[in-house]
C-alpha cells in the first residue's frame, strides 16, 4: 500500500509542471514543425543547426535549450547575430551573446573549440 501511495504522489507531483522539451533532427524539421514561428527557438539559428533541443517552462514562461552545428559555420553566426543587434563577451573560452527580439532577451553560448551551442530566452 505504501508503495502505491508513493507512485500516487509522485505521479501527481510530476504532472503538476508545465514542462515541454521538443527534439527536431535539422533546423529544416524545426522549421516545418512551425517552432521559430512558435518563438522558442533562437530566431536565428546556424543553417548547419542540427540534434536541436527546446525545454520550455510555460508557467514560468521562460526556456532554454542547445544545438550542434559545422563549426566552419562559427564565424558565419556570430556575424549573422551581431547583425541583429547582439553584444558579444567571452567567459571562459566561451562566446556569449545577447540578443532582444520580439519581447525577448535571448542568451546564446558558443564555446570557442566546439560546434555546440546552448542557449536560454525570457521573455521581457
């Protein structure tokens, strides 16, 4: 019985989160599954973004997520970011930039010898 009690309460204490993580193969699955119209994801993604990653708190209304993309591309994105009004500081070998669009401040995390990304977006 105590048993029962316990999986009971874990079960309700895990549906009460309103959690989603959504998993897209390319960025061309992201974008016909509508996920940049949705704005969960960066608005501006590497054309290579790959084994991209979405987790979404819909209660506290932020998310976060990472991607892996060509590192020749690296240079590329940056420049794509910088474009759409991005500062730029480096923290540990680590390229992170900060973008505001549409009522939202995106954080995207370059590490400098990978093609990984990470990223994280309120909403303002």
């Amino acid at each position: 019985m105590r048993t029962v009690l316990s999986i009971i309460t874990l079960l309700a204490l895990t549906g009460c989160s309103d959690g989603v993580t959504t998993r897209f193969d390319t960025l061309a699955d992201a974008k016909s599954q509508g996920a940049l119209a949705r704005g969960w994801l960066p608005p501006l993604l590497p054309f290579s973004a790959k084994a991209i990653v979405e987790r979404n708190n819909l209660d506290l209304n932020t998310g976060e997520g990472s991607f892996d993309y060509d590192l020749p591309e690296r240079s590329a994105y940056i420049e794509k970011l910088s474009r759409a009004g991005a500062t730029s500081r480096t923290d540990a070998g680590i390229n992170i930039l900060t973008v505001t669009t549409n009522g939202s401040r995106w954080e995207i995390r370059l590490p400098s010898n990978s093609g990984s990304a990470e990223w994280s977006i309120r909403r303002l």
